[in-house]
C-alpha cells in the first residue's frame, strides 16, 4: 500500500520530468559535476539580478531539481516481512551504485577469509558472515549478487538472505546502515525500477497488487499484468494514436511534399482503437471485484431455506438451520469463492411482520444488508410457490431500491425443488422484469448451485471473463486514464464527422496520447517527430 | 600568420616562445589570451605588465599603445552592447539593443553580407511564420523587411485550422539585404564595423568586458551577443574537397572555438547544406507546373504602413528521374555522408537528394522547386535538391530533372560544417550560464533558418541591452509563444542536429497563432520599450475594434432570409428563429465573409481582424479547453 502511495506522490512529477536524460539516471544525478555546478549558477544568478527586483515574465532558471538530488544514493530495507512469527529466513536487501562496497563492508566470505575487497559474481550465491562494524558476528548469511543492470532496479543489487528472527534482520540492517547505505523509503526499490525504465508504471503497480492479493484470481490478474499484458495494449495504443499524428502532423509542417490525407482510414483505426479502450474499461469491475469482493444478501420471507442454501453453497453448518420460522435472527456470514473473486454470503433474517423485538431488528438489519449488497438474492419455497408475502417483500425491496436510485441485481432462487418439482413457469412472466436471472435449486443436496454461480456471475457482467481469471485488469487510476482516452477519442471522431480542420484533430489525439502516457509514462513531441522523418521523405 | 593554436598548447608554445618577462602576465589572474599577438608584434613588455595590474579592466589595444607617447594613440572603444555577426540574429539582437537606447556595436566579417540569405530565398513556412509574426509583436525586424521585399507570397496549410496556417514568402535576397542593411545603418546608437573576433574579454568575476578582434582591436561592453552563425571554424565541402569558409566565398571566424572552449564552454559541429543555383535563363519552364502566388496578398508585420502590395513572379514545380536515382546510386561512394568523410549530422527535415534517395528507396520520383531569387538576377534556387557530389557530377545531375536538361550551374551546391554551443549552456534568457553577460543566439546554438535565428537575436538583444544597465532580463514562456518554445527546447533538450521550428514542437499550438501574436506579445513589447507610441496606438485601437465587433455578433440577431438561407446550405445544419451572429458564424464553413455578403458584416474592420473574430468564435471550446490544459499542466511545474 505504502508503494502504491509512494508511486502515486511521484507519478505527476515523472510524467512531466521524465526525458530521455532522466533514465541516465546516474549521470543526471551525479552529484560531484552537478550540484556544485548548479550552486555557482543560482549564487551568480542572485547577483546578477539583484534582489527585490521583479522579471517580466518569470524567474529565468527553473531551479527546483535539486529535490530529487536527495533521491540517489545506495538503499537498504528488510524486503521480507516482520513482525510475524520468526521465520527461517529474512532478506535484506541493498541497490544502488554502493550496494556492493556497503555489503562488502558487512559481508565477509566463508571462502576467502578476510579476503578484502570483496568482488563478486553477478548472480552467483555465495556463503559467509555478517559483520558490523567493529567485527563481531552477527549472522551467517547467503549473499546474492545482482549487478546493475540485471537486477530489479538495474542498480547493482546485493541480497543478504538472513536467519529470519526480527533481531538477527535488524542487526543486519544496521550494520548496512552503518556501512554508508541509508533507510530505503517505502517502495523506493520499485520505484527506482520505474525511473531506471526497468518497469513501466502499470506493471510497477502490479507489482503491488501482487503481493497485497488476496486470491487466487487477483494474483493471477496481477502477474498477467506485470508480464505486460496491459501495457501491451497501452502501447499498442498508444503506438497507433502516435501514428494518426505522425500522419496528420507531416501534412501541417510539410504540406507540399505529402499526398492528402485518407480520413476514411483515419476513422476506421479510430473506431478501432475506442473499442480496445472500451474492453480494457470493462475489466476494471472485474478488478474492483478481485480487490474488494462480492457481497450477496440472501432474502426471503421466513422459512424458505435461507440458511441452508448458505450452508449448502459454503459447505458448511455456519447457520443454524431449524422447521422453526425466524431461526436465524442476525445476519450470518460466509465466505466462498466464486471463479477466483471472493464471494461474502449474507444469510439475513426472513423478513415479516414481527412482534418480536429481536426479531424486528434482525428484519431491519436484513435489509440494510440487502441494501448495501452487489446482489441480492431472493428465495422462495418451491413447495408455496409464489405467495402474497413474496410479492409483497419483492415490492417492499423494489420501494428500497428506487430511493437509493441504484439497481442491485437480483436473482430469484426457488428453492426446494424437491418438493415440487413442477414449478410452473408462467410464476417468472410476471417477475421477468425484476429478476433478471432465477435458479432452481435444492438446498439439501446442492442441486443448483452452479447455476447459482453462473446466474450471479452473469447479473454482474463477469461470464465474459475467461474462466480462471488469468488476465489483466485495470485498476482506478488506469481506469480513469482509459476513459480519458476514450472521451479523447471521441471527441476525435465528432470532430473528424464536423469536418472541422485537421489541426483540431491532432488536440485530442495528443489528449489521448497523453492519457496513454499516464499510465505507462512517457513523453511525446520528439516521437511523432523522429517517426515523421523516418516514415516520409520530406525536406527541401 | 595564422596560428590555429589549442588555447592548453599555445601557452606551452608561447612560454617556450617568448621571453621571460612576458611569463609574469601568465600569473595574472586573468584568464585572457593573447598569445599570438605577442608573437608577432614586439612591444614593451614593462608597460605592458604595469598596466595591466594597474588598471585591470584598461588593455594594451593597439601597437601604438606602446610608443612613448603613452595612451595618445589608443582610443579606447566601449559599447554598452557588442553584437558579434550580422545575420538574421545579428540584426535583430542589435536593433532591439539599440532601440532600447543601449549604445550597441555590430561586428560583422564584411558589411556588404550584413542580413544574407545563403541558402532559401525564402521567410515564413509553418511555425517559422508564427515566429516572424511574433518577432513582428515584439518590434522585431524580419517581418518588415520580408513583407517589403516579397517575390511571391502564399499561405499555407489554408484548411487546416487557424493554429497551422501559415505565411511564406520568396523574397528578393540582395533586396533583403540591402533594406536590412539600410535599416541597420539609420538606427540611432548601432554603429557597424568590419572584425572578426577571436577572443572573448573575461573579467574577473567571469563577467564578460568586451571582446578582441584578430587584427588586435579590444571592443568593450558588459554584454556581448555571439551570432556565428556557420561561421565559427567554418568548413564547406563540394564532394571531398573543403576549404575553411562560412559561405562560399567568405572566410570563416577562426580562433573564437578555441577561446570559448578555454573558458570552458562544450562545442560541437553541426552540418547543412545548399542546393546548387541555375540559370533561369537556361531553363524551360514550358512543360513545369507553375506555382503562384495568393491573389491576395497577407502579410507578416502587424503595421499597416509595410502593407505595400508589388507584382509577384512565379515558382515552378518540377521532379526527379529514373536517371537522376540512377546517377546518384552509381556515385554514393562520391558523396560526403556515405563516402564516409563528413560526420557531422545534417538535419532530418533537409536532406540531400542522397539520403531521400537511400532511404526511400521505394519513391521513384521526388519533388523539385524552382524559386527565383530575385527580380533582376538570373539565378533560381533548386529546392530540394542539396547534394554532396562533386562538382564534376552536379550539372549532370540537374540536366536529369524536367526543364533543366539544357541548364547551366551558376553556383554548385555545398555543405558547410560549424561550431556550435549546445545551448544548455545558455538560460532562457539567452545568456550563458557561465559568463555573465555573454548571450548566444542564432545558429551558434544549433538552430537553422532564418525565422529562428531571428526570433533568438530579439530577445538575446533585449536582454543584453537589459543587462547593460542592471535591469532584470526578460524570459518568455515555453507556452507564451514559438519564441518561448524554441528557447525552452534549445536549452532543455539534449539537441544534436540543427533544430528547426515545427509546428508539432508545441504542445498548445491552438493558442499560438499567427493572428494573435499581437494580443499576446505586442503589451510586452511595449513594457520592454521596443513598441513606439504609433504602433501601440495601432494595436490598442485594433483590439478594441476586435472586442467591439464580438459584442455587436453577440446582441445581433436574425430572423430568416437569404442569410439563414446559406448559412443552412453551408453548414447543413438548420438556422433557428432569431439567431445570433456568434452562432452563425460557430456553424461549420461558415466565415465571416458570408456576414459581408448579406450586409451583415463591418466595414470598419480590416480582413485580419475579421479573421480574429471568426477564430475566436469559431473555435472558442477548443481554446478554452486548451487553457484549462495549460492550466493543468502548470499545476504540476
């Protein structure tokens, strides 16, 4: 969560700063040529200008970019995690252009005894001890060396991997400290992968999603993405959008030398790429789903078989089941997992009239949940059939809807199919435009289950998804991004349609370049124009 | 004698070279050198140690200075600004300097080149126009010049969209020239003379004094404008031969690389070229296709007074052959790029006929313009058509393309290699980051054309007047204006070809138009002090006619009749009952001489205030969403 924090604090900033000189991270920052260098102008500049006086325009020198001076040097942090129980190992990791001098420092080889400096071999474990300063022992550690830049953060790496107690990683840590690195903010490591172009922003924050998943599904999802399945959507994207302007903008620099424009396949490509925005948008349910999960209420008037369905479709006793009507008197709990998203039931008091003090707050209680549910389901009995009191709690659940003006798809489940098996069809005419899905099903033996899930799947617009759930989905701000882009693209469209002129098109593709950008970070102008010199001959 | 010495090994030499007592002015503090002087010229080493640790700022400047009679012979020459080179920045940066009332010297190789156009007869184009309409804003020169002494005129780019629309013009070159040089020499407070400067004077605060030329002349002033151009070490090519030269025919600035990288400036080499001149004579324009200029005639200066309309002559089209590929491919190996022995980088968007010809193999034919360049000579400009061959191969070369086949070379066509700076070593204001009071602009900071060179001079010449007598010195914003851009790029970007002027380098260009280069600049012109109190009177009384015509669009309305009539023909849509104006001319291809047909439109209004009505109405949501992206986009700077 830190990381996502610390990405989100720095994205605006990268996404404005970041050129091509900025992934030369090291020399940009160096900080013996540059600082000194930069103190000598702002103190001249001072002088120069004299105080108090007032430029025109504004300050001629963006000074400012000594904050990210700071962000150089050579990090360590515990990367495993603590607090826990002991484990058998911990991992201390250090990056940067130190990380081998440090651990050097703290590192001591079993093989070569005292053997200083010590160099090692990128990617091959080696044994030994950790020292601190004055030279005591204080673990024997495994060192892992990554050299820049086949590492995480295509710095040098150095893993020490530790016993895994708090003290033993700690100790560690601090003697790394000491040894010159310093304290790595929180997902600083990730971070410095993004700025050293090792990761683009999607797949860094996938990176997060990745270790905080809860799920099967969303951990697939996460690694889908960090392979690069979105971002090589986003760059095909993005790569077509800078084509449309490397088509559109030669013509406006170098209008004599090019054939006229073919709009017709400017359109085509246009309504293209608004559709691959659009099936990338309807993937972020689905992640809000992975992340957060689905919440079903279970309603019904007493005694139709709530809580044995819950039972039944958790595969456990959690609710009390009993013939006496109004059993279950708060609302219950259960936890399953419906193609990799993870599923709370909600088995709610049967909703009636009551004079029975608990109970009445039970029925208030099951319709805040049913309320504030992502579907409600609604059991009736097979054998009643459909009663007056259904149609009247349908009704009463309906009144609650329309004042939230926010429709919760409900499913109808008849329940005790054993019991009549004939359930006449014509029950569901009347109830086609509430329901959008109804289930049969048998709490007693499990009958109708999977239907169930199919049906809640289907209500929520999830069936699409390809079973498993390997695949990529979008998260909030990724979200946000897309339909940037997609509004960008429509408006590009009507313009196109208005025949406005071509000039006005290039605004909002670069609107949806930018859009693009954000969410993988790069920076445009030169683009379109190394790729108009390379793709045209043009020139006099 | 001409020493061409590394700043390191001519104080070896001149150590080993010279006498004892000269080595004492080595321990000096001062970082000057003037070395290949006092290996020529003897003089009294007492004095001139003495003096220099007397009196600091005071130099021995002549050979006179060093008779008996004492100072007598020496006068001393002090500037409040010296603009070194007289090109398109040259000229601009020191009638700016001058105009502000800085007392301001322009050095130049040779007074006859002074605003020389050596390659493209030509101002304007998309993005270079907006600059020269800018510079125009600012009270810049170009404009007028290239509005009094236009060939032909066209607007480019016409239908697509008001931001890219674009002005170019043929201008007469020797014209040119001799109006600029007119213009140069009537400015009060700008004095001109022939040197060329090899040393830059540096004071002891890295400040600069004044500059030195190579006959051994000190010129002095606070502020110092540098505008090489491609004349610093100089070097032109015509297949494998080179001779050191800025243009053809002109000698090269020798000397000042050296001295700037002594004092610790990174130079560079850049390249371009130009395409051979031929005899119009000689040509047969009966089967070209002609290209004309625009019946009616826009202009680059907003002053109504440079507004005088001439005949115009005409450009002609014509296109390579299957034997000008042929000819080419069989003598790449001839060539500078692909025979290896030049590798400074010449710009993408000006090719040789080579690389087109090389990278794009799959083109059979490319275009050629013939532009005149000038009303009373026979030469005509062959553009595109910028080659590295050897002279021997180039007239062959012309006679492949259509018309030319019986055509005679007057000029062949040459590259030319020059120092630059990489201009991050300059701040926006144009002063470099190293010495304070030494400006760089034009071509010595990587650009090319004449629209960019000029745009830098304005504003190296406002500021380097500005710092002449302790004022702040003016930036103009990345998103104010090209200038801005232009600038923004050039110290910013890591630049390693010749940079050009592009419409698709600004980022907003929808608020950076030709029309309202005025309303954006002209206010700060007139606060700098280089908008006098007519053109200020021009402009304020424009605008205010401007404001007042969309008032009146906004409150009146129409009812039908053969306005509504066209104006649903036109733009498809239905007219409602009692429309604005303002709406009718928001409909598509609606303009505003459609108002004028049907009496509807104002007379009082010229056609380029017309047309800054029609965009500001026409495409106000696009201009308003474009700020609110700006705005956007400075929250994050």
């Amino acid at each position: 969560m830190a990381l996502r924090a610390l990405l989100g604090l720095h994205i605006h900033h990268l996404l404005l700063r970041r050129n091509p000189k900025f992934q030369k991270f090291p020399n940009y920052f160096n900080p013996t040529s540059l600082i000194p260098r930069s103190r000598t102008l702002i103190s001249r500049f001072s002088s120069t200008v004299g105080s108090g006086k007032n430029l025109i325009l504004t300050k001629d020198e963006r000074v400012g970019t000594s904050g990210t001076v700071e962000g150089l040097g050579t990090i360590a942090a515990i990367v495993t995690s603590l607090g826990g129980g002991p484990a058998a190992v911990g991992i201390v990791r250090l990056s940067g252009p130190m990380a081998v001098d440090v651990a050097s420092r703290v590192f001591q080889p079993a093989k070569r005894n005292g053997e200083v400096p010590w160099r090692p071999r990128s990617h091959f474990v080696e044994y030994g001890l950790a020292l601190d300063l004055e030279g005591n022992v204080i673990d024997e550690v495994l060192a892992v060396p990554m050299l820049a830049p086949r590492s995480y953060t295509r710095e040098d790496v150095v893993e020490l991997q530790c016993h895994g107690s708090d003290v033993c990683l700690r100790r560690v840590l601090r003697a790394c400290l000491e040894a010159g690195a310093r304290l790595a903010e929180p997902g600083e490591f990730t971070l410095r992968a993004f700025l050293n172009g090792r990761l683009d922003l999607s797949q860094a924050e996938n990176i997060e999603r990745l270790i905080s998943a809860k799920s099967v599904a969303a951990a697939d999802s996460a690694l889908a993405g960090m392979q690069g399945g979105f971002s090589a959507l986003v760059k095909g994207l993005r790569k077509q959008c800078i084509e449309l302007l490397v088509e559109i903008e030669a013509r406006l620099d170098f209008e004599d030398e090019l054939p006229a424009l073919d709009s017709s396949m400017l359109i085509d490509k246009i309504n293209l790429m608004w559709h691959d925005v659009q099936q990338a948008l309807d993937t972020a349910d689905y992640d809000k789903l992975l992340q957060s999960g689905l919440q079903i209420a279970i309603v019904g008037r007493p005694n139709v078989g709530k809580s044995s369905l819950l039972n039944a479709w958790s595969k456990s006793d959690r609710a009390i089941v009993t013939e006496i009507a109004g059993t279950t008197r708060d609302v219950v709990e259960a936890h399953v997992t419906v193609q990799g998203i993870p599923v709370t039931l909600l088995d709610t008091a049967g909703i009636r009239e009551t004079d029975d003090l608990v109970e009445k707050i039970g029925v208030q209680r099951s319709e805040a949940a049913a309320m504030s549910a992502d579907v409600i389901i609604m059991a009736i009995s097979a054998s009643d059939g459909w009663t007056e009191d259904d149609k009247k709690l349908m009704e009463h659940l309906q009144m609650n809807q329309m004042s939230t003006s926010f429709a919760t798809p409900m499913i109808l489940v008849i329940n005790k199919i054993d019991c009549a098996p004939s359930i006449t069809e014509e029950l569901f005419e009347i109830n086609t435009r509430i329901f959008k899905k109804h289930v049969c099903t048998c709490a007693v033996t499990g009958q109708g289950i999977v239907e169930l899930e199919k049906a809640v799947l289907e209500v929520r617009g999830l069936d699409s998804i390809p079973a498993g759930g390997r695949r990529w989905t979008v998260n909030q701000r990724q979200c946000e991004q897309l339909l940037r882009t997609r509004e960008a693209l429509s408006r590009l469209k009507s313009s196109i349609c208005e025949e406005l002129p071509s000039d006005f098109w290039t605004i909002d593709l670069r609107e949806a370049v930018l859009a693009l950008d954000e969410i993988s970070g790069v920076d445009i102008s030169e683009e379109v124009l190394s790729n108009i010199f390379s793709k045209f001959c043009i020139g006099k | 004698m001409r020493l061409r010495l590394r700043p390191m090994a001519a104080a070896a030499a001149a150590a080993a070279a010279v006498a004892s007592p000269i080595i004492p002015s080595f321990l000096h503090p001062s970082r000057r050198l003037r070395l290949r002087l006092s290996l020529s010229i003897p003089r009294s080493t007492q004095r001139c140690f003495s003096s220099r640790s007397c009196v600091p700022r005071r130099r021995l400047t002549t050979v006179a200075a060093s008779t008996a009679k004492g100072d007598i012979g020496g006068v001393e020459e002090r500037f409040d600004v010296i603009v070194v080179g007289g090109g398109h920045a040259g000229c601009e940066a020191a009638l700016a300097s001058a105009r502000l009332g800085a007392r301001t010297l322009l050095l130049t190789l040779n007074i006859d080149r002074i605003a020389w156009q050596p390659c493209n007869p030509a101002v304007g184009g998309p993005a270079k126009s907006q600059l020269v309409h800018e510079v125009d804003a600012l009270g810049g020169e170009i404009g007028k010049i290239a509005d009094r002494c236009y060939l032909q005129k066209r607007v480019l780019n016409l239908s697509k969209g008001p931001a890219v629309r674009a002005l170019r013009a043929q201008t007469d070159k020797r014209e040119y020239a001799m109006e600029m040089k007119k213009v140069v020499e009537s400015t009060p407070n700008l004095f001109v003379r022939e040197a060329m400067v090899t040393e830059i004077l540096v004071g002891n605060n890295d400040n600069v004094e004044g500059v030195h030329s190579f006959f051994g002349v000190d010129f002095y002033a606070p502020s110092v404008v540098l505008t090489t151009g491609t004349f610093m070490s100089g070097k032109i090519w015509v297949g494998r031969a080179s001779m050191p030269a800025g243009r053809a025919g002109e000698s090269a600035s020798q000397g000042l690389t050296e001295n700037l990288q002594y004092l610790g400036f990174e130079t560079d080499r850049l390249k371009t070229g130009t395409p051979a001149r031929v005899d119009r004579r000689t040509v047969d324009f009966s089967g070209l296709e002609p290209q004309h200029g625009d019946e009616q005639v826009s202009w680059f200066s907003f002053d109504p007074d440079f507004h005088i309309e001439r005949e115009q002559m005409c450009c002609y089209l014509t296109r390579t052959t299957k034997d000008t590929h042929k000819l080419i491919k069989d003598n790449l190996h001839e060539t500078p790029t692909y025979g290896g022995w030049v590798e400074a980088k010449g710009p993408r968007y000006c090719p040789s006929i080579e690389d087109k010809i090389v990278r794009f193999q799959d083109k059979e034919s490319h275009q050629i313009f013939l532009e005149p360049e000038g009303r009373n000579v026979p030469e005509l400009y062959v553009q595109g058509f910028s080659t590295g061959l050897p002279e021997r191969l180039q007239l062959a070369l012309l006679r492949t393309l259509p018309g030319l086949e019986n055509c005679l070379m007057l000029r062949p066509a040459y590259a030319v290699e020059y120092d630059y700076l990489p201009a991050h070593q300059c701040s926006r204001s144009l002063m470099t980051k190293k010495i304070e009071g030494l400006f760089f602009s034009g071509q010595i900071n990587g650009t090319t054309g004449y629209e960019e060179a000029a745009a830098q001079g304005l504003v190296a010449g406002v500021n380097a007047a500005r710092h002449s007598c302790g004022k702040p010195l003016i930036v103009l914003e990345r998103e104010s204006s090209y200038i801005g851009t232009l600038i923004d790029d050039l110290v910013t970007k890591d630049l390693r070809e010749p940079y050009r002027m592009l419409t698709s380098r600004s980022e907003h260009r929808l608020l950076l138009r030709s029309d309202n280069a005025d309303s954006r600049l002209t206010p700060l012109g007139r606060e700098v002090g280089l908008i006098d109190d007519r053109r200020w009177d021009l402009y304020q009384s424009k605008q205010a006619r401007i404001i007042a015509e969309k008032q009146r669009l906004k409150s009146v309305r129409v009812s039908g009749g053969d306005l509504a009539a066209e104006v649903t023909l036109l733009s498809g849509q239905p007219v409602k009952d009692s429309v604005s104006l303002e709406s009718i001319l928001k409909k598509p291809h609606v303009q505003y001489n459609v108002l004028d047909k049907h009496g509807y439109g104002n007379n009082l209004l010229t056609r380029m205030e017309k047309e800054c009505v029609e965009i500001d109405i026409k495409y106000e949501g696009f201009i308003l969403r474009q700020q609110s992206q700006l705005q956007q986009v400075h929250q994050f700077i």
